[in-house]
C-alpha cells in the first residue's frame, strides 16, 4: 500500500526503530521530535497518517493532535497516539480532540501495522471521494447538521448487548439496536440503508464467528458502507491484527470505559455520515454531468454516447434503430417576441411531450439550444415514421400556455433515418452516418414548410 507515515517521538532509539520497521513494511517513514516539528512536517510533507507519542517536551500530544485538527491543510490525516499509559482519561482525552485511536506501548509489530493498513485503506476511500467532488467542480459547500444515526451491537450473549446499550444512553443520540447475527444478515437484504455501524463480537458463535459476520455484511449493498468495530475480549482467539485486515474499522473490549466507547463509536458514525454525502455529492454530480438543467433531458455528451451504444447493440443482434433529429419550428421569434423566459417555458414544454409521446426504451436529449435526438431501438422504418408523426402532432396540437395572451402555436420538424436491419457488424453502417443522414433530413423538412416529417434513406 505504502504511503508516508509520520513518526512523533522525542526517544531517539523510539523513532529509529519505527522508522526501520515501517520502512521494512514499505512505507516511507518521516520522523519529529517534538510539536512543532511534528507540525510543520505535517504542514510541508502532507504524510498520509501520523503517529504521535502522548509526552513531547514542547506541548503534550493531546495539544499536537488538536492543532492538527484545526488546521484545514492536515485535519483530515489520521493520527494515532501512543503511550506507555493506561489513565483513562488520557485516553478519552485523546478520543475527544480527534485521535483515530490509542496504543498502549510496547506496540505490537503485527497490530501497528494492520491499524495502520486498515487506517490507510479508510483515508484513500475518503481521498477518492473528494477527488470525485473536485473532478466534477463539487465545491465544498457547509457542513449540514448531521443527523442522528444507528448502531447495531450484535453480541454472542444478550447480557453484554444490554450492558453496552446502557453504557451508551445517555452519550450517544443516536439509536443503539441490538440485533441476532440472523437479523443483522437481514438487514443487508433490504432495500432501505442498513445500521450506519455495527458492533460485533468477535466469537460470534456461528461459522468463522464475528469476522465472518462482519465480512458477509461488507458484501452487501445496503449495509457495505457502514462502520464496523469487533468487540474483543482479552481471551478471544481472534487477533486484533486479523480483524483489521479483513475490515474492521476499530477494536473495543469489555475494558473500554463508557465514555471512550460512546467517543469512539461518534468518530465512526460522523466518518460513516461524511463518506455518505460525500458520495451522495458525487452521485449528483454524475448525474447533472449527463442531464440538461432546463428540461431534465439528457444531454448532447450522455445522448451521442447512448445513441453509440443503441447501435453496437442492434449490430450485435441484427436489428434496426431509428434516429430522429427535431428542431423547434421559428424558435428565435418566440425569444425575440415574448422574451428569453417565455423561450425556455416553450423548451420545457416540448422536453414534456416529446417524453410523454416516446416508449420506456427510447432515448431523448437536448442536443442545441433547441434541438433534440431521439433514438428508437430494435424499430422498423413504419413504426419509426409513425411515432415522430405523433411526435409533431402532439407539439401542434395545442397551443402553449406561458403566461401570454393569446397562447402561443408552436410546431416541430423532424428528420428521420434508420438503419438496415439483419447486416453483420463488419457492415453495419456508421452510427455518425446514420446521424448525418437525420440531420440532413431535417433541412429538407424545414425546406419544405416546416411542421412536418421527412426520411432520408441509406443511398443503395
């Protein structure tokens, strides 16, 4: 996976050892011996996650890790902090100033290392994601108020789930389920989303027990986005280092005080709630990427596209597709007579009826300024001409209501062609042929007295 790490230590001997152990793993490792170091690398280098002792001699690592949170340049890299103590409240300290976890020195090799993988997988999940919203011009915009979310405890005995429901009331607002393995499956079968974060024992007693569970949970679609953290007990045979490996986002145990727990449970619904708008962000900007704003039509980028793909398909099975090119009859007299306004109204209108008068199948896109393509799959060359007849009566056939007095008439030409049927794909014609022989039959019946229908044949 690599990437650099960042190691804050004010031990000599600490930061050459981590640094020779990283290394190994192939990371590339960075290394600071104080705060101030610790954040100017962090400000200059951009390292993919840090680890940060808890004692620096310039200002405790609670105060490092809090600076890092609130500087826009590093807050969103993971830091873990380590520390020979088991205080308590050092630990919900560091939890509550935005520490990604807590390790109890001695670090064990394997544990560091899959904490630092699973780590390094969540924050390139996230960087995707932002890359996304930056690749389609998403510009961040205000944080919403994040609303509250759902965390399912599944747990080999009831007794443990009820003692962790209750230690959470209180210091949670969110809703805490507890649910059997069987209907946490359930969950990830339905339509609706799914628990935003699972709590799951680890010795589950079903076939390969917690991790198992979690896994078949990550493979479904409803539930493969949500948090997940693996309740541990000290004699449980599972390794904290396997259960990072094959997805958990966290580890807890019987030990964990109430507070951290409620602490580290909010860093997993808060992280699980950004990724959601995040992708919800992306989605919609897919989405307006292919769409007209105006008419709610595809565009003339997903329209070119999607008329390609009608036609590799009717080669591939031997079928005939027709394309239509309309064109709104005299449109810049309306926009010259009646206003821009009055003009987009009409484009609207037309969007709607062209929509209404077409199969489920057929394609529609706004194409020009008030121009569209409509593509009839798997069609012959009546039923073609049948339904763009329908097309312009259905656009003539009543006037426009926009507010004018009187209503305003307003015709459509079309021009139509259509592909031969039963031609290998070797001979299939051009699907950019076949557009240019629509758009050529447009002018004729704009030519000929607009309002009107005309077909161009493909030359014998």
């Amino acid at each position: 996976m690599g990437g650099k790490v960042l190691i804050v230590d004010d031990v000599a001997t600490n930061r050459i050892v981590m640094k020779v152990k990283l290394a190994a793993a192939g990371y590339l490792p960075l290394v600071a011996a104080d705060g101030k170091s610790c954040l100017a690398l962090a400000r200059s280098e951009r390292p993919d996650l840090i680890l940060v002792d808890l004692l620096m001699p310039d200002m405790p690592g609670g105060e490092v890790l809090a600076r890092l949170r609130a500087d826009p340049a590093t807050r969103q890299i993971p830091v873990v902090i380590f520390s020979a103590s088991h205080a308590i409240s050092d630990r919900i300290e560091a939890f509550r100033a935005g520490a990604d976890d807590f390790l109890i020195k001695p670090l064990d090799d394997q544990t560091l290392l899959a904490r630092i993988r699973s780590l390094m997988r969540a924050r390139e999940a996230m960087a995707g994601l932002m890359q996304g919203e930056a690749a389609l011009g998403l510009a961040e915009g205000a944080q919403p108020f994040q609303t509250a979310g759902t965390v399912a405890l599944v747990m080999h005995r009831p007794e443990t789930a009820l003692a962790l429901r209750r230690a959470l009331t209180g210091r949670v607002r969110d809703a805490v389920l507890v649910l059997t393995p069987d209907e946490a499956l359930a969950s990830g079968l339905r339509d609706a989303p799914g628990p935003d974060v699972f709590v799951i024992d680890a010795d589950l007693p079903i076939q390969g027990g917690g991790l198992r569970l979690m896994s078949d949970l990550r493979s479904r679609a409803s539930t493969r986005t949500a948090g997940f953290a693996i309740y541990r007990a000290a004699t449980s045979t599972v390794s904290p280092a396997m259960a990072f490996d094959l997805g958990a986002n966290d580890l807890i145990s019987p030990e964990t005080a109430p507070e951290e727990l409620a602490l580290r449970l909010s860093r997993l619904l808060r992280l699980k709630a950004e990724a959601d708008r995040m992708r919800a962000s992306v989605q919609d900007g897919l989405r307006l990427a292919v769409i007209d704003p105006l008419t709610g039509l595809h565009n003339r980028r997903y329209g070119l596209a999607y008329l390609q793909a009608i036609s590799e398909r009717a080669a591939a099975n031997a079928t005939a597709f027709a394309v239509l090119v309309a064109d709104i009859d005299r449109f810049k007299s309306i926009n010259d007579r009646f206003g821009h306004g009055a003009g987009d109204a009409v484009l609207v209108e037309v969007a709607a009826r062209l929509r209404q008068n077409l199969r489920a199948g057929d394609l529609i896109a706004r194409i020009g300024g008030e121009e569209f393509l409509i593509a009839l799959p798997e069609i012959a060359l009546a039923d073609a001409r049948a339904i763009a007849e329908r097309l312009c009566a259905a656009i003539a056939e009543a006037p426009f209501e926009i507010g004018s007095d009187p209503a305003i008439g307003v015709t459509l030409s079309i021009g139509l062609a259509v592909s031969e049927a039963g031609e290998t794909p070797a001979h299939f014609e051009k699907v950019t042929d076949i557009f240019d022989r629509a758009d050529r039959a447009l002018m004729r019946s704009k030519a000929a007295g607009r309002n009107q229908v005309t077909v161009c044949r493909r030359a014998a």
